[in-house]
C-alpha cells in the first residue's frame, strides 16, 4: 500500500511541535547574555590584553628592583628589560575611550628594593638574577597556556612574546661571555 501525506496535520503532530517550540523559547531565554544596567561588555581580546599588560608591569618592577638593589647588573638587564617593555606596548589594547595601560609607566625610577608584592630582591646577585628568571619563566608558561583561548593574532603575539621570556629566562640563568 502506498504512502500519502495526510491533508491536514494532526492534532498530536501540532501539539508535539508547539511544545517543540516553546521548549526551544524557554532554553534559549534562560540564558541571558546581555549585562545588567550599568555594567559594560569586555570584549575577551581587550581583557586578554589587559591582563597580559599588567602581567608585563609586573615583571618590569621586579626588573627595576632588582637593577636597584644591585646597580652592577643594570648593564646586564637593560636589553631585557627594554623587550619587556616592548611587549608590554605591543600587548597594549587599542584605545576605546578609555586610557590603555602603558609599560612607561611603571618605567625604572630605580627606588623600589623590594620586588612586586613585598617580596625583597635578595641580596645575592647570583639568586636575585635566579629568582627574575624564574618571574620570566613562569609568566612564560602562563602565556604558553593562555594561547588556547586567545583569538587568532593575540596568539601569534602571545606565543612570540613567551618564547622571548623563555629565552629571557636562559640568558640570565647563563654566564655571561661564557661559551658551551
């Protein structure tokens, strides 16, 4: 026996797809994207960037720290600290109306001894070049894994900046003039 389409739906075909529908209404509805009054959206680049900044601000105070609290190393810290705050500038969010953080400033004023979050730069050059290598490596890493979630070009910069941390990490762990 053949099949034909029935000329009129039926009544459970209706009521199975009215419910389909207002099933469909009452999920989409419960979750509720937009912000409340008064609260604004961040894009996830601009907060990615932003946190990458402060990160980089971080790392040039314990930069200045620990030029301060040993002046015989400044010379050796200078380049480092310059890519530093390259990266800090090229991690920069665009300006949106707002002031964008900017790595000058918390450019070497060469006063602060005791590195980012109280802790003291030690007075040991030898451990105090270990514990900066160790700030550059960790933020390294950190970036590493923030790759995953970054949108396409902050990845790219992202990796490129880690990867100059890791470097950053070797160089003041290495003896200078040395070879291997």
């Amino acid at each position: 026996m053949p099949w034909t389409l029935p000329s009129s739906p039926s009544r459970r075909s209706l009521l199975a797809g009215a419910a389909g529908v207002a099933g469909a209404a009452l999920l989409t509805g419960c979750s509720d994207d937009r912000p409340a009054a008064g609260e604004s959206v961040i894009p996830l680049e601009r907060r990615m960037r932003e946190a990458a900044v402060r990160d980089s601000a971080r790392l040039l105070e314990r930069y200045d720290a620990t030029a301060a609290a040993h002046p015989a190393l400044a010379g050796r810290l200078a380049p480092l600290r310059a890519a530093v705050a390259a990266h800090s500038a090229a991690l920069a969010p665009a300006p949106a109306g707002s002031p964008s953080p900017s790595a000058s400033r918390s450019g070497g004023t060469g006063a602060a001894a005791p590195a980012p979050g109280g802790e003291p730069v030690s007075p040991k050059p030898a451990e105090a070049l270990t514990a900066l290598a160790d700030a550059e490596r960790s933020l390294s890493e950190a970036r590493t894994i923030d790759l995953a979630g970054a949108p396409g070009e902050l990845a790219r910069l992202l990796a490129s900046v880690a990867a100059c941390g890791a470097v950053h990490a070797y160089l003041l762990t290495s003896t200078p003039g040395a070879t291997s």
